[in-house]
C-alpha cells in the first residue's frame, strides 16, 4: 500500500496521536544520532516546491537528513518545467530515477486528488493552494498537546485571511477530530461564509479573554486578484500586539505558522514574547516532518 500523505482528514484520531506521539519522540532523541541516524538510511526524499517555502521545505530536508536519508531539492526554475513538463511527467521522472517519496507544494487545490492515485511512491503535502497544509496541522497539534497536555475542548481564536489559509483548512479537520472549539476572528470578506457547529464567527477584542490560543494568520496577497491593505489599520482592528495579549489568559499561547508580517498581523514585542510559541512551532515543524518521513517508508511506528 502506498502511503500518501494528502489530508489530516485521511487519518484516525488514533494515528494522528501516534504521530505526534512520534514526532514527540523525535524532539527527545533529534540530537543523538545513534538513536535515530539509521531510521531512513539509503532512502532519498524529493523536495519539490512550485511555490515559495522557507519552514517546511528547509525542516524537510532536516528531517530527512536527522533519519539519515538524503534529499535532493528540485527547483522548477531551473529545470525542464521551464521547457514545458507538466507537473506529472516531473513527478513520473523523479519516481522513475527511483526517489522513495515526493514532498510536494503547489498553488492548486486539488493538485493531490488529481496525481496521487497515478503514483506508486509516497506523495508528501507540503501545501497545496488554499486546501490543506496537514504538515503544518501536525506540528500545530505538537505544539498544543505539549502546552496543554491534551487537545480536547481547547479555545482556539483563528484571526487572518482563514479564506485562502490551507493551513486554517488543516487546523478545522484536526479541530473537528479532537473536539476543539474554534472562533474566527478577521475581516468579513476573509472569513468563509459556511460555517460547521464547532466554529464560531466572532468579535476579536471579544474573544481574547476566553481561549488557549490565538493563531494568526497572514493575509496572503498572493491569493487575491484586487486586494489593497492599509497595513497600519490592519494592524489596529486585527493585529494582535502587547495590549490585546495583556487581555488574554495568563497561560494562553500565541501562535503564527509563519511567514509573518511584524507589525501587520503581529507585532515585534507579541512574535518574541514569552507567551509565544511562534519559534517552538518552527522546531516542531522538524520534528513532525520525521515522523511523517518515517510514516509514508513504515507505517504507524509506536
Ligand atoms: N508555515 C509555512 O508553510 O511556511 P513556509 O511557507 O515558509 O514553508
């Protein structure tokens, strides 16, 4: 059986606790080779990034590298996709050199649907469009089970363009899984207009004192044909800075999948503050992805 890595969706609440279980471990151990260098040896990984990354496609490769398989990063700028391949015949090339698993972000929605079925290696979502970035919702759960301990009933203010966000898609099926309650907090015209029963449309200000955590999220102008942002009166309706984090609880977390803008959706004092788990997210990310490595080549590892 292959094991595609497309959806968080994809995976029992059991495997999910596994794998984060896993990448737990891998946090533990990352630094002591003998324990861990052997896992993937003589495995080779493709990186292949049609859009820009600097988190997952760099914590990838490391965590290919700390299992002990090697990687190589296929650029589509440089190469025969510039004459013309379609993303299928790079991907049949890259199976057919004899690579063990593709690590794949592209800017189309249904770019896993479409291919995945058409493969017999692993495909690894590192992002696709505005669909789900499950990599991400992984290291996200990480974060959260070691903050709080558990994921169930968690309050979990999302605020940002969540229309466009893949990574908000993954956090709402792990939400749904896990029984957390999410509350989306942004502009009207960024905030998807159906809603399922665990998700509530809300009031940023209003909302702060109550949750756990507060994710933001970028507006991601890349993804809108017309949208023009006034970045300073962003950041006072929106923004989360020193006085909206003095409103929240005292054990609450701030997180921000990254990139991030300082002093738009976040400001400098908020992405370096103690309540911050922005940079823990980023070391997680490595973490996570060894198991997701490890994962699509053997299965559930307890
Ligand atoms: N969070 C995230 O996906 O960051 P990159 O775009 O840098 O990979």
């Amino acid at each position: 059986m292959v094991r595609h890595f497309v959806s968080l969706s994809n995976f029992s609440n059991n495997d999910i606790e596994a794998l984060i279980q896993r990448a737990h471990f891998f946090s533990i151990h990352s630094r002591q080779p003998d324990k861990i260098d052997h896992l993937l040896k003589n495995k080779i990984f493709a990186n292949v990034f049609y859009e820009p990354s600097t988190r997952t496609r760099c914590s990838f490769e490391i965590a290919a590298k700390r299992l002990g398989a090697d990687i190589i990063n296929f650029v589509p700028e440089n190469s025969s996709v510039k004459k013309g391949e379609t993303i299928y015949d790079t991907l049949k090339t890259l199976e057919s050199l004899g690579v063990d698993g593709i690590i794949l972000r592209h800017s189309d929605d249904h770019i896993f649907e479409e291919l995945h079925h058409q493969f017999e290696l692993p495909l690894l979502n590192a992002g696709a469009g505005k669909y789900e970035h499950p990599s991400q919702g992984l290291l996200d759960l990480l974060t959260l089970q070691q903050e709080f301990g558990n994921l169930k009933d968690l309050k979990i203010a999302v605020c940002g363009d969540i229309k466009h966000s893949r990574v908000a898609g993954s956090l709402l099926v792990a939400a749904e899984k896990f029984g957390m309650e999410i509350f989306l907090c942004g502009p009207e015209a960024l905030i998807p207009t159906h809603l399922k029963s665990f998700v509530k449309k809300v009031e940023f200000d209003q909302i702060l004192p109550e949750v756990d955590a507060v994710m933001m999220l970028r507006v991601q102008l890349e993804r809108h044909a017309n949208l023009e942002l006034d970045e300073k009166s962003y950041h006072t309706q929106f923004g989360m800075n020193e006085s909206r984090l003095n409103r929240m609880k005292k054990n609450a977390i701030i997180m921000h999948p990254g990139p991030f803008n300082r002093g738009v959706e976040i400001s400098d004092v908020v992405v370096e503050h103690p309540q911050s788990r922005i940079f823990k997210q980023m070391s997680n990310g490595v973490f996570t992805r060894m198991a997701i490595l490890e994962w699509a080549s053997k299965g559930i590892v307890l």
